[in-house]
C-alpha cells in the first residue's frame, strides 16, 4: 500500500515530503487539494489535518500533518 500525501507539488512543504519519499524509494501517491477551491480549509481534508496546512499524510490507519 502506497503513503498517501495530500497537498500540491508547488508548495514547498509539499514538495520535501515528495522529495524524501523518493530518495528512500517508498511508494507514495500524491492526492491533489484544490487550493483555489479552500478545499484545505473545508471537510474532509480537516480531518487529516485540523490546521487546514498541507500537508497531510495516510499511511494505512495512521493520519500525520505538519506543523510549519
């Protein structure tokens, strides 16, 4: 099973997680959030990451976000 990253690959935060993850060659997929929509401001992205900031990881039943 793949890590699940929600964010988008122009935010820098974003960006290092994906770049992490492929230096160590895990799995991941990324799950696009409209910003321009305030999807990371809305349900259910919240529930992943009650801050609203991306990003917010899956992997199985565990959720982990980022505090910046």
């Amino acid at each position: 099973m793949a890590i699940k990253v929600h964010g988008i690959p122009m935010c820098t935060s974003t960006a290092l997680v994906l770049l992490c993850l492929s230096e160590k060659g895990l799995e991941y997929e990324l799950v696009p959030v409209e910003m321009s929509k305030g999807a990371h401001k809305q349900q259910p992205y919240l529930s992943l990451n009650p801050f609203g900031q991306m990003p917010a990881f899956e992997d199985g039943d565990i959720s982990l976000l980022i505090i910046c």
